[in-house]
C-alpha cells in the first residue's frame, strides 16, 4: 500500500459506520448489544498461574479463565506501550499509521490518516457510550490510570467519562480499566520467595536477578488483587451477565531482554476473555478451553466491533477471531521497534508457530544501548555490565553486553523457548530463515513502513520533541509522576 493511496479519504465509508445500528448476527433483535470491558495491565508478560508460573498468586484471573478462554498465542505488535497502544486502540501497525517512535508525536500536531480512527470513536458513531476509568467507589481504594499514550494528536475526548459510576446508566458501553502493575517501579507487597522463582538462562543467576523477578510477580499478584475487584464491582452493578471481559497485556514483561525488544518476552502478552452469560456465544468461543491460535493485540479492535454488530473499517489492519466473519488463521505475528526514549534501534519481526524471525537495521549498536529509563529502574541491566566486566557471564548472557547485535536472528522455539541459539546461519534452517525474511520484507511494503527513514539525531536525542522547552518540561513530569505512583501505590496499601 503507497503513502499516498493509504491517505485516501474515506468520509463515505465512516458516514455509513456513525448511522450503524446492526444487530448482533444469531440473537434476536431485541437483544441488548454486549458491554465490552477491556482490563489493561502494563509490561506484563503471561506470568500468571493459569499459564503456569510458579511464585504468584493469581485466584481471580485464572477463575476468569477457568470461565472464559485463554489464549497462549498473542503478541502486541510493539514492545513498549506509546506504540503499542497506538496501534490495539486503532486495529492499525504503528509503522502503517506513522506512530512507531516512543513518545512521538507529542508537540508537532501529527494526525491520524484519513479512515483511521481510535476504536473509542468508531463505538460511539455505533451507539456506544465509551469510558477510560480511573474513579470507582471509594469503597474499593483503587485507581485507574487512564492512560492513552498515543503517537498522534487527538483533537477533542477520546472517552465520554472516566467514572465506573456511568456505566451503568449508559449502556452498551466500550470501557477500559488501566493498571499501573506490573509497570515500574515495584511497590507491591512482598510474597514471592526469590530462592523459588524461576530465572532465564539469559540472565546471570544472582541476588539481584531473584529478588527482581519475586518483586515483579509480586506486582502481578496485586494486579490480580485489583482485577479481582473489578470484577467483583461488576457483579454488583449487574452488570456481568452482559459485558464481555477482555484482560490484556499492553507490551511485554517489565525485565531488560522483554519490554522494548522483540523477543517473546518483549511481544507475547496474556489474553483471556470471558463471555457474558445473557449473550449467546459467539462462533469460536468455548468457554473453559484454551486457544493456540496465532494472534495480534490489532485484532482486538475489529473483533468488538464485529461481536457488536459494527462493521469494520475498510483501512482497519486488525482481523476479527471471534464471530461469524473470522476469516483464515494467521500465518505469522509481526512486530516492531524503533526509536524508545533517547535509543535508536529499527528491528522487525515476525513469529509463526514455531520460529521468530528478527530483522535487525541498526546492528552496529549494542543491546545495552544507552537508555536512561532501564539503567534507572532495572537493576539487572546495570549488573549484566558489572559481571561482564569481570568475567562472570555466560555465552548466553554475553549476548546482552557485546558491542554488536546480529544482523538477523532466527530461532526454534518449539526446541528453545528462550530464544538463545541463533539458528540465522544454520544450514539446516536455511529455507526458513528465506520464507520468514521474504514475509518480513512483504509487511514492510504493504504498510509502507514509516519507519525506513530514522528520525533526523537531533529530534532523537530530544526524545521525538520538537521545542526543547517541552523536552525539559517532560523529564520533569515524568520523574514527578514517577514519585507520585510510589505514593498512590502507597496509599491503596494503607
């Protein structure tokens, strides 16, 4: 698809979704349309106990899934949450619709293309009330966040309200529910035994290295504290029989190989859905089963629309997996990175069912590329450097601290879930590193890649800021906010 065709406005095919009113297909129409609930964790990977994680503690999303379905196959198509977000809340790549840089786009005026919208935007021209929730009753003593983090400008509320106290008045509604955890820095309390969690080869087998891993599965024990009452409030409000509940990751696991990397830990995410008890289910829904299919967080956006009887945007990239209109499985899952913070890597990825293929244009920088935010607030990070320099680490953990990075990874996760033996130079998987990069090279021409071009250094040094006023301003925001969450996080506890 060419820049210019993708810009084609399309006022014609939006003017027919604000005037649709479409029942839901196979219910009466005298069927109330489904609430749609979308339960949002940050840097989470699926470290939970229904999918098998030792050391946390998770009663209230594994019932959840008991009672719903669980996905093992889904990936975000971004590894850190500005892009990430930017694309789930459109059904669009975020190298498609220019969003691919962290935190870009902050002070230009930067738009959406014509045809694209957030789905906040498409549910309401569908008849929806639409809400980011960050107040519940005080009785519950949490918060939302009600972060959107989008890499454009949105003229106007993306969200009617950001009360759970509307909900129920104003039905059908499309809400989400953001959660600080597992984000850092790690406040939750402790339970975790850092002798018994498990640590990854490619991580040196320390003190540090454990009691990081116990304080984040820590922090999903109390994300699981928090949804539990979510959920709880929602049966209250009577409200559970017809809203369909949605627990997703927004980017992968909050530790230095998963968010801002295309690995598995910085791609796969949890998904599990629950469906409502006074809708009828829809076609390849199961309640109680687990579902492998391969998945991308873009398609949640046309499968609600879809569940409610909304058709989906011609330009949305998402495809629907749940309904009557699910089309052929996906063969492969894409992902980018770009710009994060003051770092410039460009990496493109894809995973099919048993390999991951990484594209790496920028290898003459070392993973442990200069990065404020992960030297601050990971210590492994800083303690990969320190045993590298005397000696101590393994090949696998020596990956991290080289001064280059492999043009092309390619690995076997059906024979090495942790994807540490590079298979790119293999001549035994010389056909699939060919088939993979060909599907990598196609994505990247049929969305026409915004990021080809890197952004000029001075606009990354600045952090995608044009004005260096709002740079500055920002730094000081963020390290404000960043004490502000130690205290919110605080007073939930007390």
């Amino acid at each position: 698809m060419k820049r210019r065709q993708f810009l084609t406005h399309t006022t014609a095919a939006a003017a027919g979704l604000a005037t649709s009113r479409m029942a839901l297909p196979g219910r009466a129409a005298n069927t109330p349309r489904p609430n749609f609930l979308w339960l949002i964790a940050e840097d989470f990977g699926p470290h939970l106990g229904c999918y098998g994680t030792k050391e946390v503690w998770t009663p209230n999303l594994d019932r959840m899934a008991a009672e719903g379905v669980r996905y093992t196959h889904f990936f975000v198509t971004g590894p850190v949450c500005s892009p990430s977000r930017s694309a789930f809340n459109t059904g669009m790549y975020q190298i498609t619709i220019g969003a691919h840089n962290h935190r870009s786009h902050r002070d230009d005026g930067y738009r959406l293309p014509d045809g694209v919208r957030v789905l906040s935007d498409w549910f309401r021209d569908a008849g929806y009330f639409t809400a980011n929730v960050t107040n519940f009753p005080e009785s519950l003593g949490i918060r939302g966040t009600g972060k959107t983090d989008w890499n454009f400008t949105y003229d106007g509320k993306p969200f009617d309200s950001n009360n759970w106290a509307d909900l129920k008045s104003n039905q059908p509604f499309y809400a989400q529910v953001n959660f600080n955890e597992t984000h850092r820095p790690f406040t939750a309390p402790k339970k975790a035994d850092p002798a018994k969690v498990e640590i990854p080869p490619y991580y040196p087998d320390h003190p540090v290295t454990r009691a990081d891993m116990a304080a984040y599965l820590d922090e999903a024990t109390e994300l699981d504290r928090k949804v539990g009452l979510v959920l709880k409030q929602l049966e209250e409000d009577g409200l559970a029989d017809n809203t369909v509940v949605i627990f997703f990751g927004d980017n992968g696991e909050a530790h230095v190989r998963g968010k801002q990397f295309c690995y598995d830990e910085g791609l796969r995410v949890p998904l599990i859905i629950r469906w409502p008890k006074g809708i009828p289910t829809p076609a390849h829904f199961k309640p109680g089963s687990v579902d492998d299919r391969l998945l991308v967080a873009i398609d949640l956006a046309p499968t609600c629309l879809d569940l409610a009887g909304v058709p989906i945007p011609p330009k949305m990239e998402g495809r629907p997996f749940l309904g009557p209109h699910v089309g052929a499985p996906r063969e492969y899952a894409f992902g980018a990175r770009d710009r994060c913070d003051m770092t410039v890597f460009r990496f493109r990825t894809a995973r099919d069912r048993r390999y991951r293929y990484i594209r790496n244009f920028t290898p003459d920088r070392p993973f442990l590329q200069r990065n404020d935010y992960k030297e601050q607030s990971y210590p492994v990070w800083n303690l990969l450097k320190e045993l590298d320099k005397e000696g101590k680490l393994t090949p696998p953990q020596k990956f991290l601290t080289a001064p280059t990075m492999p043009e092309e990874e390619l690995y076997d996760l059906q024979n090495d879930p942790y994807e540490i033996n590079n298979l790119a130079k293999s001549p035994e998987h010389q056909d699939v590193l060919k088939r993979m990069r060909a599907a990598v090279e196609k994505w990247i021409e049929e969305t026409n890649d915004q990021g080809r071009e890197l952004e000029p250094p001075e606009l990354a040094a600045a952090e995608g800021w044009t004005k260096p006023e709002n740079a500055a301003k920002t730094k000081a925001e963020r390290q404000a906010k960043r004490e502000a969450m130690k205290k919110g996080r605080k007073k939930e506890k007390e």
